[in-house]
C-alpha cells in the first residue's frame, strides 16, 4: 500500500467510498476499506470531514451506520485521552493479569508461525499500515496467548505505524487484553482463515474460543525482548519570521492544510525532540509527516522545544490546535473538528457514547 501524501490525492480518496462495500466487508483483509486512517491521525482531515462528504452522496444514516461507527470510535478514543491524559498509559478499567512487561521475539521477527499474522507484521514493517482486524489478531496473540502486557506490544505497532494514534492504539490494545473492556478479545485459526484468506491449520491457535480461554499456551513465546524504540528528527534549520504576522503551530497530530487558509501568517511545523521520546516513531513516519505538511503553504520546519521556539516568533500571536500532548503550548488554543459536535467527555463505553451522540447531531439533519 502507496499512502500518496498530497491533498488532491486524499480527496480523492474520500470521494471513492463507498460505505454500503465498507460496511459489509471491512473486516476481511482485502475488504473495501478506506485507507484514511494515516491522515485522520496525522489531522489532515476529519471525522466529520469525512462523514459530510459520504453523507452528501444521499445516504441515510441508518444506511451506512457501520461505516459512520468506525469513523465515531477515533473521536472516541480521543475524548478518552482529553478525559484520562497520562492515565490511558496504564490500565485504565481493570489490571491486565500478565506474565511480563516484555515483548515476545517472534511477534517482532514476524515468525510467530501462524501465516496471516507473521504477512501483515511484515507488511507493517515495509508500509506503515497494518488492516484494524489484523491489528487485534497480533494484540489478541501477543496480550491474551503470549501474556505479555499490552504497554511495550503497543508501543511497538505504534512506532511503525503511520496512522499512530496514542489514544486508537493504547486503548484498542487495552479492549483487547481486557484493561478497557468486559473480557478478553480472542481470536483463532479459522476466523483468521476465513478473514485473511488463508487456509492453515494445526497452529497454536488451531483450537476452539474456549480452548484458547482456558488452556495457557505461553510457554510458546518464552523467549521475550525489550525494545529500544527512537525517532530521528531532522536537524534545526534557520526560521524566517515576518513578526507582524501570527503565527500558527502544526505537530504531529495537527498537519490541517485548510487551517484559516485565509490568513496570512508564518506556520511553522514544530518537532518535539521530548514529544517523540514519550511517543517514539520510525524514520518512515517522519518522513510521512513531513511530506503531508507540504500541503501547507509557506510551512517551516522547527525541530526543538515549544521554549526554544517561543525565542524566535512573537509569543503573543501564536495559535494552535488543541491536543492531550500540546498542553505545555502557550496562545490561542483552536478547536479540533469532532464527528459529533456536542459530545465530550468521558463514556464509560462506544455504545453509551455512540447512543448519546447520534441523536443530535447537525449531519444527520443536513
């Protein structure tokens, strides 16, 4: 999978949905899917972004609820992480019962034997992109089988992932192993078939769900690593600033190339050095990011601290997006675009957030 980066080429992939295909076969690997996932994260675009264009082809609502669904758990997950903050770095609803805090080898060696999974670890590794169901297949192997904790397993997907989104992983991770959710998440050899395309049998995962709950198959991943995960940031270049102009911030969750596009001020992409040590990501990721924000007329490029960049631009006009890990910026704080408008807060679950939010919402009467 190519993830071309400019804006016309995004667009258009948001005019090629088809919801009604989406819905029915999303959760097989070679379903209809999007592929929007990296630039939702990235914030190029939106949930309601979205939602507006699909809902204007002359859709109803009820018609294409499981594709409005999906796009709802982002935000989600996102009003968990403005609730919770550093809190969704640890177990958020129940402790994960875990043999370690470690990572089985095979998982990251994609030579866990059971096929689909060890093709789509190394897809993930050639492409940043690893399919939703996919990703809880190899949470599911490496939280629920292998019994590791859910924390560095994630950390590792999200690293090469180039729709990390801390809120999305670390809490699907959690719904997974059952921190964030009512039960465990398994899945076997024959769901694996039937959604991967693959025909294989006699694996550790070849056995009934209830097998799978109850026998404790971990002595197959003994052999565990730590992970030293690090993000090379592209070096300091001179800024030329016009002080008479405000000045817009974009980061690493905010590249919207349609942020008061008509105003004339400096935008500057700022690199975090402390930010990508709390959240590490690949070479490719930041190459990812940096491509995306070419769509932003005039952007420059900072690498450093949000106080060293306040030594070089007018600390009283800089404006920026509002986000868990930008709480230290100083400015005008901007509203992100939500799916559903008036729905913030902590929910305990999707549902209760879903039921809430669809009744009023301004899309569906437009």
């Amino acid at each position: 999978m190519i993830f071309e980066t400019d804006y016309k080429s995004i667009q258009q992939r948001i005019e090629n949905i088809d919801p009604l295909k989406y819905g029915k076969t999303r959760n097989y690997l070679n379903g209809d899917v999007t592929y929007l996932s990296p630039f939702i994260s990235r914030g190029i675009i939106s949930t309601r972004q979205i939602a507006k264009a699909v809902l204007a082809k002359g859709y109803h609502p009820s018609e294409i609820e499981s594709f409005l669904k999906e796009l709802a758990w982002r935000d989600y997950f996102q009003q968990v992480w403005i609730a919770l903050g550093d809190e969704i770095n640890e177990d958020v609803k129940n402790k994960q019962v875990c043999n370690h805090f470690l990572i089985p080898k095979n998982l990251v060696d994609a030579t866990t034997g059971i096929e689909a999974i060890d093709k789509c670890i190394n897809d993930l590794y050639q492409t940043g992109y690893m399919h939703n169901h996919a990703r809880m297949y190899v949470a599911s192997l490496a939280c629920n089988i292998a019994k590791s904790h859910w924390r560095l397993p994630a950390r590792w997907m999200y690293y090469h992932l180039l729709d990390a989104d801390w809120a999305s992983n670390a809490l699907s991770w959690q719904w997974v192993a059952g921190a964030f959710s009512s039960k465990k998440y398994y899945a076997n050899q024959e769901n694996i078939n039937k959604y991967c395309n693959t025909n294989q049998s006699g694996t550790i995962l070849d056995k009934s769900y209830e097998e799978l709950a109850a026998l404790d198959l971990s002595s197959s991943f003994d052999d565990t690593i730590n992970l030293i995960l690090d993000t090379h940031l592209p070096n300091q270049t001179e800024l030329k600033i016009n002080y008479q102009l405000p000045t817009c911030i974009y980061n690493f969750y905010n590249l919207d190339c349609n942020w008061d596009i008509d105003v004339h001020a400096n935008r500057i992409l700022l690199l975090e050095p402390a930010f990508f040590k709390q959240y590490p990501v690949c070479d490719r990721t930041i190459d990812f990011v940096i491509n995306l924000s070419k769509n932003i007329e005039g952007v420059q490029l900072f690498t450093g601290s949000f106080d060293d960049l306040l030594q070089q631009v007018n600390p009283s006009s800089l404006h920026f997006k509002e986000h868990p890990t930008n709480k230290h910026y100083k400015g005008v704080e901007h509203s992100r675009e939500w799916m559903f408008e008036n729905t913030v807060g902590y929910y305990p679950s999707f549902f209760s957030y879903w039921n809430k939010a669809s009744k009023k919402n301004s899309l569906w009467s437009k």
